[in-house]
C-alpha cells in the first residue's frame, strides 16, 4: 500500500512540476517532508536506491516462494476466514511451508478462485457449490479438477427479518439481500428460496451494509450463511421486533443440507432463552486444485506437504487458541458427490490400516456374534461399527 501511495504522488507531483516520472520519484519523498516541516521544497533530493538484484536475494526470493500456499478464504465477517486465518497459523513452518489466507469472495468464488486465479491451491467452501460449477456453469470435469482434502464444519442458513415479517411467504415480493455475488449466502440462499418458489426482489449488498438499510425500511430480510455464532448477528444491538425467521426441513433440501438449529446459546441477544430457531445448514470443506503430478509438479509437492503438514498437526487444531469447532471435525470425513484429492486418501488409508492391524478383530467378532446371535447381517454391521469406532479414537 505504501509503495502504491507513493508511485501516485510521484505521478501527481510529476505534472505539477513539470518533471519526469524518474526526477519526480527522486525528488517525491523528500517534497512531502519538507512540506509537511513547513520549508518548502528542498533543492536536492536524496537518490533512490535501485532495487536490489544480488544472487543472494534472488536466492532468497526462490526460497521464500519454493513452499508457500495460497489459501482462498472468505468475507471479512463471514465464517470461512477465521478457520483460514486458523491454518495459516498451525501450519506455519517458515521456509519449510508458509500458508497465505486470502480475503476472496466466499463459497462460490472460492472456487473460481481455486480453477483461476494464480497462486491459490486451496479453498474453502460449501459442499452444496460444485454442483452449481457442474451443472449451470457446466466447467469441463469440475469434479476431476477440485477436490476435497476433509470435511469441515456445517454452515448455517440466517434469516434475518424486520418486525413486521412473521413468516418466509410474508417475504414475497419484497426486497431480500443475498449478501455479494460470489458468497455462500447468494448461492445457498437463492438456492432455498428458489425451490419454496418464494419470488423475492434479490439484492445483492455487503450484509454489513444491508443491515443498515433494514434498519430504514429498504430491505426486508437478510439472507446469511455462515457457522454459528457469527459476529454479524452476535454482536449487533438488534432493533426492536428484529429476529431470526425459522426454515423448516422437507424432502426439497435432502440432497446437499441437514437440519439444523439456531438457539439461545449462540445468539443471546436475539433468541430468548429456552428456544430456539428451526432451519438447514450445509457442510464446509477445505478444497484443493487436482495438480498433476507430472504436469504440475511443482505445485502439486506443495499441496502435498500443505496436507502432510496438516495430518501432523491436526490434534493442535483442536486444541485452544483455534476455532472450537475444529474438535468437531473428522478429516476422515466423506463428503458425497467430491472426490478426496489422492495424496489426502493415501494418508487416510495408511492411518486405517495402522488402526485396524492393532485390533482383535476375532474377539470383536465373538463380541457381535454375542449381541446379535441370530442375524449375521446385524453381526456384520456391529463389527464394522465397531472398526469404524476403533478408527475414529486412533
């Protein structure tokens, strides 16, 4: 930014002073000074170094960039960016591996981001997303080239509406911000509203902003997806009559959401205690671009020491300061209609392989055919459960 603030003084004082661009880059700095000591303009300005280009730096600059990972992350206010922030920290090895967080868009343009934008290898987003790069934006072999490393948290649908809007048809015709395009809130939220055939007059402000046109009667309701709490609803003095509008579970929502609830623990300044707010929420995932290992390798070593490093050190993430929902989490995790990145479920298979070689599996064999003498599909189920169980504790 700086260096941005002072290449435009340079060209500005270029023209006010009849200069060229490189005399006004020398003379800029010590101008601004000298004006602001009140001594006008000096008659000599110091030189600018030229920028630096020993073997030694450059040598410096392939190593700073020979491990470091670009990770799309989200909204300022939204949920994604915390848990990105989260990864950049626990992962952090120095030269061995840097992990950058990157303020984007959200869910939607998360990917975008992952398929197009230079220097971004992971993501996080939505489970609900790929379907919209599949099957509206049709992008060639959308499911071969994103994958999935693991599951992460569920991501809740926010209805937030004025004092006189009491049910999800009160909302018809009127105005419902969808946060920005390219949030989980726009495509999520549109969507819901889509198949309860709820026409609305969609807007599409920051959330931030659009709470502040509800506030004046502009908008109806804002539309919000995000892990609970989230600062935007928990820290907000609520207006009078302002609440969270309940979104009831059907056989519409089967495919990519689950039931979910939003209760006074999360949001104590709108939910009295006791109840609490019916609605769906979608699970979250941490994204990776399918790198070729012979086309790309380059890039691909690099996502693979990002998740070898992320394995090691996965129990640090559960652990405070980081996100509490990180404890919810099972990197084992599969997530319908994705496929795991390779070199995420080779780890997993090595990790299930050590957990079931140290177990008895005769004597838990003996145990299901205890609990379950006169069903063998029953005994077979138990005995997986239990290997499964056996798994998830290792």
């Amino acid at each position: 930014m700086r260096a941005l603030f002072v290449g435009a003084g340079t060209l500005l004082i270029s023209g006010l002073l009849g200069l060229a661009p490189a005399q006004a880059q020398q003379q800029t700095l010590p101008f601004v000074i000298a004006q602001a000591q009140g001594k006008g303009v000096p008659k000599r300005a110091l030189p600018v170094p030229p920028k630096p280009t020993s073997q030694d730096e450059n040598e410096r600059a392939s190593v700073i960039n020979n491990w470091t990972i670009g990770l799309a992350g989200g909204l300022l206010e939204g949920t994604f960016v915390a848990y990105a922030a989260d990864l950049g920290r626990a992962l952090d090895d120095g030269d061995n591996l840097r992990v950058i967080p990157m303020i984007t868009y959200g869910a939607v343009g998360n990917v975008s981001d992952l398929i197009y934008l230079k220097g971004v290898d992971f993501a996080i987003t939505y489970a609900d997303v790929l379907d919209h790069y599949k099957n509206v934006l049709k992008i060639p072999n959308i499911e071969k080239r994103v994958n999935y490393v693991m599951p992460m948290f569920q991501g809740e649908l926010h209805i937030y509406v004025r004092p006189e809007i009491n049910t999800l048809e009160d909302l018809r015709g009127k105005k419902v911000n969808f946060n920005t395009v390219g949030s989980a809130a726009n495509y999520t939220g549109g969507i819901v509203f889509d198949r309860l055939g709820l026409q609305v007059e969609r807007t599409y402000l920051n959330n931030a902003i659009a709470l502040e046109e509800m506030k004046k009667g502009e908008i109806a309701a804002v539309i919000h997806v995000v892990g609970k709490p989230n600062a935007l609803f928990s820290k907000i003095n609520p207006e009078p009559g302002f609440k969270l509008l309940p979104l009831e579970f059907s056989e519409k929502f089967e495919d990519y959401y689950v039931p979910a609830e939003l209760t006074h623990a999360d949001y104590p300044n709108l939910i009295p205690k006791g109840q609490s707010v019916s609605t769906i929420s979608v699970m979250a995932l941490l994204a990776v671009f399918n790198w070729s290992p012979n086309v790309n390798g380059d890039r691909y070593r690099r996502c693979v020491r990002f998740i070898e490093y992320l394995f090691e050190r996965f129990e640090k993430l559960r652990q405070p300061p980081y996100q509490p929902k990180w404890r919810e989490m099972n990197i084992a995790g599969t997530i319908p209609g994705w496929t795991r990145f390779p070199a995420a479920q080779e780890l997993i298979d090595k990790a299930h392989a050590t957990a079931t070689s140290s177990i008895d599996t005769s004597l838990a064999r003996t145990q299901a055919a205890k609990a379950a003498p006169l069903d063998p599909a029953e005994q077979d189920r138990l005995f997986r459960q239990f290997l499964e169980w056996s798994k998830q504790r290792r």
